[in-house]
C-alpha cells in the first residue's frame, strides 16, 4: 500500500507503467493478433500474452482475457476486457468454464461518452439472456445497491450487487455468481 502511495505522491504512474511495459516487451501475443480475433479485442493495443491467456474450450478458444496469479494473496484472478456485442457469450462460456465465483465490473458501460462494456447480464430481475451460440442461460436473480464514501472525492457513491444465475442449455443444472 505504502508503494501505492508513493507513486501517488510523486506522480510516479507514468514511470511506473514504462517499467512494465520494458519488461514485458518480450511477451509474445500472437493468438490476439490473429485476424480471426481481431473482431474479439475491443483496444487494439490491450491484448493477452500468449504464455496466461484464457483458452476456451471452443472452436475458437480465443477471448481476451488473461490469467493473473497473486501468491501474496494467494488468490488467482481473471482479467478481462469489458465484453463487446459478439462476444457476451464468450464471456459467459469462460465463466462457465473455469468455474467463477464472481464478476466484478470495475468500469461503467459508459464512461465520457465512450462505451466501455456491453451489457452482459439480463436488465431486470427475473429476466434472461439466452446466448444459444455457446448454449448458456443468464437469468437475473436480484439486485441490491450498496452505498460507500470514497474518502479521496469526498462522494458518496453506490455499488450495485448483481445475483445471477448461469446454466447450461441442455442442462438442468446451474451455478449461482
């Protein structure tokens, strides 16, 4: 946290990133390159190395999204873009597949008039998205919004908990996120 801090401090973020992107340079992404994804990558310049991406268990096993291990945490994680229109199934698909416990949307839908994420998830309560190219359901169990204060804007503000639920088309059985 103190490291946090720090680049806060001294505007240190910008040298922060360069590190990184020095040290990654030699990671290979060509899986997201190819030209039969292109159309699954919403940034051009924001792709999944080659070495910790997510593969499905599809036809094509591309999405953009990558594994991400925290030792220090003990806990592995699953970053990913915000889905486009063709690829909200996809999306789902991975969290079928690699058996998600949660979601958690760290962005709106849109952000200064430029959309960030399709909506992946039913609208309301007791509806359902079907994604019949993959074979899974969504449905919309409930929702609750939580209220929170961010000391650093001094605003209150309001996190939205989805419960969903995600089955299998031709399957009687479901988990619950």
């Amino acid at each position: 946290m103190q490291e946090f801090e720090a680049l806060d401090a001294g505007n240190g973020w910008p040298q922060a990133y360069f590190k990184v992107d020095d040290l990654c340079r030699n990671y290979p992404y060509h899986v997201a390159r190819a030209s039969e994804n292109r159309s699954r990558n919403r940034y051009r310049d924001v792709s999944p190395y080659d070495h910790s991406r997510v593969c499905l268990k599809a036809q094509n096993d591309y999405i953009n999204a990558s594994f991400v291990v925290v030792e220090e945490a003990h806990r592995s994680y699953i970053l990913t873009q915000g889905p486009l229109p063709n690829t909200c199934g996809h999306f789902w698909l991975m969290v079928w597949q690699q058996d998600s416990k949660a979601v958690i949307m760290l962005n709106q839908l849109v952000e200064k008039g430029s959309i960030k994420c399709s909506q992946y998830w039913p609208p309301f309560q007791g509806q359902t998205l079907l994604f019949e190219e993959i074979g899974i359901r969504v449905h919309m169990l409930g929702e609750e919004g939580k209220p929170y204060h961010t000391e650093e804007e001094n605003v209150s503000k309001t996190c939205l908990h989805r419960l969903l639920y995600t089955s299998r088309v031709k399957s009687t059985t479901g988990k619950t996120l």
